[in-house]
C-alpha cells in the first residue's frame, strides 16, 4: 500500500478515526503529526465505541506501529490516561507506541492562560477547548517551550519550568480570579509522568523515515480539518497548527517526495463545532435533523455541532491546498429519508458570486449560499450498505455530483458507523 495522508476537508469532525482504522489493515505505521488532545476519534468495532485524542487511530489493530510526531502537543497526563484506558479494554500498546522526543509538552500554566484568555474575549470567544493547546504552540513558536525530552534532563526542565511559570504568573495577574501556580508542584508531577512516559519517547522521525526507506507503508494522521488550519482557514477561528497536508512533512519530519497519496474526508453534508462563520450552516428544523440523526456531537467536549448542507466552495478550498488525489465522503446514510438535498455551489456576497473561498472575515461573514437542489432517495437507504452498486441510484447520483463538481475520484464511501459499513471504489 502506499504512504497516504488522511486530512479533514472541512471544519474536522468528519469521520477520519473511521478511516485511517480502516486503511490500517494494509499499512504498517499510522503517523499523527499536529494538534493535541483537543482532538477526538472515534472508532466503533463490533458495536464497541473507542474515542482516541491522541493514539492514532492504527493502534485498535495488531501489529502495526503508531507515531505521534514532534508536531503534536502532548500533555502527558492525557496521554498516560488514554494508554491505560486502552489497555483496560485489552488494547496492546508498549512497543507499537512510539512518541517523538521533540513534542512539546502542554502544562498546567498554559490550561490556565488558555481558559482566562477565552473568558476575557467575551462575545469574541474563538471557541476553544480550553485545554492548553494555543498557548502551548505559542511557546513552541517563542522558542520558550517545553519538550518530552526535557522530562529526562531534570535540572534543565526544572530551570525552563521556573522561567515558565513566572512568565505565565505575570500575565495571569491580569485576572485576578485566576490562581497562581507553584513550580515545585508542577515539577514534581511532570518527573512522575517522564518515569510513565520513557518507554514510549523515541527520536520518532528516524523511525519512520527507516520504516519508509524499508519499503513499509505509513498512513498520517491529521487532526481537525482543512478549515480550522491556521494559515488556511477560518482565521482567528482556527486551531493553532496545520491541520493541511503540509503539516505531515514538517509534524513528522518527512520529505514530500515520500508520499505518494492524499485522501480528504468529508462528510456527505458540512459540521463545525465552536464559533465562527459558517455560510451553509441550518440553523431551524433541518439542522436539528442532521445533528440528531447523525449525533453530532463533540467526540471530545460533547459540544453540539452546528450543521448545513455539503458546501462546495469549502471542498474545491480543500482540494486547492492539500493537493488531493482522492475523497472519501462519509455518513452518507444521515441523509437517508430526505426528499431533497441541497449543495452549496456558491456564496452571494452584494452583488458578487463567490466561487472561491474568500479570506475576509468581513467578506465571509457577509456571504449567503447560492443552492442548487438534488433529488434524495427517500424510500431506499445506504445505512450499512458495503458494495456501490447496492446504493441506491440516487445516492449514486449525488456522489456523482461531488466527483464531477471537485475534479477528483470518490475513493471511498462509508455508509454507517462500524468499521465495516464502508464501500471501496
């Protein structure tokens, strides 16, 4: 198999723990390269539901090695949590977990600073998480930030800690509800999690460049979606990292000529979760229909998604600047029962028709979609069907639509939550 990139195509939600454990079988490493736990996955095998924030998706399986790169931020609490979880449900993880040296480590300082600085915008909240992970990516671009390898050099991680948490402590005298932290405390507690952590830290980029070198294929694993990148999406309503392709090369220290596929997903109608603009967003009874009947609902803070209609102007955004060889439309059965679907093919904007995804906020705020209408098949479903030609034509026909509109194949279809519930072209 070959090395694929899997990147979200929209706002992130869209199904890719499905599909990277799916295209698990016939890899051999399974790559994340940014966000942090602020993420979550979700994977149902057999009617078991598994939620991952910071595993890659490829750990479910065997066998197969799984990477978190220099490009995520890890707090190591989170992710000494999530391996024990998984292992409380007879999930191996020991030697096919592997996490780079390089990742930089999100402290209580920065959940602190992330949860008061989100409370003073007031109405212009971004919608974070509130887990730390901004502000762990602006010490990582300060050059002020804190390392998993620091964990095993005490002395120099204790001196980066008390520059740290004095720097943090000054600008949270800006709120004065706001506790203080201790760097012993903290310090304490850190060397506790580098004693859990140490067999897991690797100088991860060596790793899978000797994997890729071997003739083994990798999958990589993005986090959020196209749009919540920050240089490519809804800024400032983004995540901190690049949720693009690109940030596979640079997450994992890759070259671009190691990969060979870039596969988008998107769901077969639009979710964005948090604040934001949102042109295609439902905002009465249909949108209450696609959040109840596709359960759309936050993997990791269980904050209900705003929904709307299959937004071509986001998806040809997507193609534009991951380079993508390839779609993979997911949840085609939510929109089993409707008598008429809608597809965003533009925004109206005055008296302009945007065909492109515009970059000012102003401009973006201001846009209305421009509709185009498509039959449903009410009658027939999708729910489980696992070859295309048990679909129902119509629904063959709406995948049709995207292929055409996007210029790129449909490589893959999922028409239901579990692992097998899925179509191959």
């Amino acid at each position: 198999m070959a090395n694929i990139i899997i990147v979200g195509t929209q706002w992130g939600d869209e199904g890719k723990g499905k599909i990277v454990d799916c295209l698990t079988e016939k890899s051999n490493v399974v790559a994340r390269y940014q966000g942090g736990h602020n993420a979550g996955h979700t994977v149902v095998i057999g009617g078991d539901k598994f939620i991952l924030h910071l595993i890659p998706s490829g750990v479910l399986h065997k066998d197969k090695l799984c990477i978190i790169g220099n490009g995520v931020v890890v707090d190591p609490l989170a992710l000494i949590t999530e391996i024990e979880e998984l292992k409380a449900r007879g999930v191996a993880v020991m030697e096919n977990l592997k996490v780079s040296k390089n990742a930089h480590l999100i402290m209580p300082t920065h959940v602190s600073l992330d949860l008061s600085k989100e409370l003073k915008k007031g109405s212009k909240k971004i919608g974070t998480t509130g887990r730390g992970i901004g502000p762990c990516y602006t010490d990582k671009a300060s050059r002020s930030g804190i390392r998993m390898l620091d964990l095993f050099w005490p002395e120099q991680f204790k001196e980066k800690l008390r520059a740290n948490v004095a720097d943090a402590n000054y600008m949270l005298g800006q709120f004065p509800d706001t506790k203080k932290l201790g760097a012993d405390e903290i310090y304490n507690m850190y060397m506790s999690y580098g004693e859990k952590l140490a067999p897991y830290v690797d100088d991860t980029d060596i790793t899978i460049n000797e994997a890729i070198k071997s003739g083994k294929s990798v999958l990589f694993e993005g986090a959020q979606g196209t749009l919540l990148d920050v240089d490519h999406g809804t800024y400032p309503y983004v995540t901190s990292s690049n949720a693009t392709a690109g940030g596979a090369m640079t997450g994992l220290g890759v070259g671009p000529k190691c990969i060979d596929e870039v596969l988008g997903v998107a769901k077969a109608y639009t979710t964005r979760v948090g604040e934001g603009p949102f042109p295609s967003e439902l905002m009465g009874q249909e949108g209450e229909l696609l959040r109840e009947k596709g359960a759309e609902y936050g993997a990791t803070t269980g904050r209900p998604r705003r929904c709307g209609w299959l937004d071509f102007v986001v998806l040809r955004h997507a193609v534009r600047v991951n380079g993508l060889t390839g779609l993979v439309i997911t949840k085609l059965d939510i929109l089993d029962g409707m008598d008429k679907i809608k597809v965003c093919v533009g925004y109206r904007y005055k008296d302009q028709l945007l065909k492109d995804f515009p970059k000012e906020m102003p401009i973006l705020e201001g846009c209305t979609p421009v509709y185009e209408e498509l039959d449903g098949w009410t009658g027939h479903t999708t729910a489980g069907v696992r070859s295309y030609g048990k679909l129902p034509q119509k629904a063959k026909d709406y995948m049709k639509v995207i292929g055409e509109t996007l210029g790129i194949p449909i490589a893959i279809v999922s028409t239901g939550q579990d692992r097998d519930d899925i179509i191959y072209s």
